[in-house]
C-alpha cells in the first residue's frame, strides 16, 4: 500500500524507538519529567518563545491557546479553510464559549489585512471583544501553501494595535520554514503564541507543542490540566520529539521534492486538475475531471493507492518519511490507469 492520506500516518525511526526505551523519565504533572523539560526548552529555543508546553495533540495545542487567548464572549478571528475553523469539532465555542468569526482566505492561506482590519470589532458595550487572530502555516486546505515572515508580521501588526493576540497554527512549521530556508523562528517572531506538531512530517508517533511568553504558558498549563491533558511519564514520548527536530527536520526537503514529482506527474495525466507549480511544501490537491473524487480514491485503493478526500470534488496526496520517489512513480502509474479506465479509453 503507498498510504498518501497523511503525513499522521508515519512511523517512528529506528532512533525514535531506541530513544523511547531509554528515556529519563519523571512525572510531569510536577514538573519532574527530565525529558520533557529538556524539549520544552529547546521548542522554545526553536521558537524564539520564552517557554513551551508539550499538548497530545494540535487540535488541543490550538483549543488550549485559544482559551488561554480568550474569555467567554470574547471573538477571535480565523480564515474560512482554517483547521482550526473546519477540523477541530467547534472546540473553542463548545468549551470556550468562544465565537469564531471567518473571513475568507485566498489560495495561498493568506487573510487579506483590510479584512482583518475590518473585522475587529470597535470598543462597545454591544460588541464581543476581538481577543485573538489565527493563522495557519502551512496551510493544510490550500496546498501546504507556505506563509512568509512579512506576510505574519503585517497581520500581528494590525492585530496587535487593537490589542488582539495572534496564534499561529504551525502543525506543519518546519516545512515552512526548510521551504524558505529560514529558521523557524523568523516564521514566528511576531506571533503570540504558536502551535506546531511532532507528529506529522517530523514522525513522532504521538505530540505537538505550544510557545510563547512564561506568563502565557503557566496559563496555558492549567488550561490544559482542566481538559485532562496533563501526562505523567512522558519523557517516552518526548525524547522522540527531541530526535525529530535533531534528525527529522532537513529531511522534510525530501518530502517537498518527493511532493512537487508527484503533482508535475499528476498535472501531466488527462483528466486531472493541477497546476504544480502551486506546490510549495508536502502536499498536493487537485480535482479529478469528472469531479466525483470518492469513486477515484475507490479506485485507486483498490490498486493499493490511498487518498484524501478533504473537501468538494478535492483529492489530497501528502508525501512523507517513507514515501520515496520510487512510490510517488508508482502512485503516478496507478492514477494514470484509473484515470484511462474513467475516461473510457483503452488500456495501453
Ligand atoms: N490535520 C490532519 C487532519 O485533521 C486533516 C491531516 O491529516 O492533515 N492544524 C493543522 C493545520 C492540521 O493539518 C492538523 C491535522 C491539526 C492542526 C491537528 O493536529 P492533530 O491531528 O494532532 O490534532
């Protein structure tokens, strides 16, 4: 099977396992756990954030910055394709009693900033405070587009002068930050709080992380206990953090190399809707012609191809630790002979 759903589907390295086995562990819940810290100071570190918080997931890295961001009746601000918006089950208003406004984003992720300036509300008895904007980079919806340090920075700009917080929804960061040859603080900088997860391209099996300010994260800590996500020996986990952004971070090159075969291919198949050279990171969406993408990821699974269906008539491929240029080729012939078969021509 060549598995495309998700970079979530890797499986820790070799390294990963060998170090879950001998980690130093402690309780964390007291702050005990060697390993633990150890990560949370060097996400920080990565970060250019004063302190970090390990969360079980990004969905819960999100939901605890955004309760640690807002009050009830508060608003925060999200672009319509947003994880955060369309993936995370309302968890902010559900548990928040946060009320989410969208605005549109474009292809590329970006929130146009004279909508964001329009849509913070003026100070009024009558309005919700606008306590937090978010961003996504990459964005997950549009591509794995990638989001540039200027283009953050002028959101957080107008953000903060009407006093609202900014929390990036970094899960995938660092293929941001290898795409643009910056360091992944750069991506940052200008940001409240960010998110970004172990547990995608960098193939942690379980994690992700927050940072941001001391006084943000003892916040965010007690936020997450009252969502019951404070972990005890987790150090097991966290040392495999701490091989990935040792060892797992400048392979993500590969996967966007592996990724822009794969949709230069894709963009060469009749019947398929793609312009490659959209494709920034570690993800590839495109249309099938006939736009009924359930029956096409029907088809290919059945020739040991496996898919996405995020949305509309769209099919998600994401390349992966695992996935080498020998799959991705592979995968090509499958799609190509699908997509003969749906377009009634005869097989060669
Ligand atoms: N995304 C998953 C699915 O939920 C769609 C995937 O396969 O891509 N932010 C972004 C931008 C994400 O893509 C995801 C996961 C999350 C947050 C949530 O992370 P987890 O799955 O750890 O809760």
């Amino acid at each position: 099977m060549i598995d495309l759903r998700s970079d979530t589907v890797t499986q820790p390295s070799p390294e990963m396992r060998r170090a879950m086995y001998e980690a130093e562990l402690g309780d964390d819940v007291y702050g005990e756990d060697p390993t633990v810290n150890r990560l949370e100071a060097m996400a920080a570190e990565r970060t250019g954030k004063e302190a970090a918080m390990l969360v079980v997931s990004g969905t819960m890295g999100n939901l605890v910055c955004g309760l640690a961001h807002c009050q009830r009746g508060d608003e925060m601000i999200v672009g319509a394709d947003a994880h955060i918006f369309v993936n995370e089950a309302g968890s902010v208003a559900s548990l928040g009693g946060v009320q989410v406004r969208t605005i549109p984003n474009d292809e590329r992720g970006m929130l146009d900033p004279d909508r964001v300036q329009a849509a913070i509300r003026p100070v009024g008895l009558q309005f919700p405070r606008t306590a937090l904007v978010c961003l996504e980079n990459t964005h997950n919806r549009c591509s794995g587009a990638v989001l540039t340090p200027d283009y953050t920075d002028t959101i957080a700009r107008i953000a903060h002068q009407w006093d609202a917080a900014v929390h990036l929804d970094g899960a995938r960061l660092f293929n941001a930050a290898v795409y643009l040859d910056v360091p992944p603080r750069e991506l940052v900088r200008s940001v409240d709080s960010v998110m970004f997860c172990f547990s995608k391209g960098l193939c942690c099996p379980v994690g992700s992380i927050i940072c941001g300010t001391k006084e943000f994260i003892q916040r965010a800590q007690r936020t997450r206990n009252t969502l019951g996500g404070g972990m005890r020996q987790v150090g097991v986990l966290a040392t495999a953090a701490l091989v990935a952004l040792e060892e797992m971070v400048y392979r993500l090159a590969d996967d966007h190399h592996n990724a822009r075969r794969l949709a230069e291919g894709l963009s060469r198949i009749p019947g398929i809707i793609l312009d490659p050279a959209q494709i920034q990171t570690n993800i590839v969406i495109f249309q099938v012609a006939d736009g009924d993408a359930p029956s096409f990821l029907r088809q290919i699974g059945e020739r040991g191809l496996l898919g996405h269906h995020p949305y509309d008539s769209k099919v998600r491929m994401v390349t992966h630790y695992g996935i080498d240029e020998a799959d991705v080729d592979e995968a090509l012939e499958i799609v190509e002979l699908v997509m003969k078969e749906r377009l009634g021509a005869p097989r060669s």
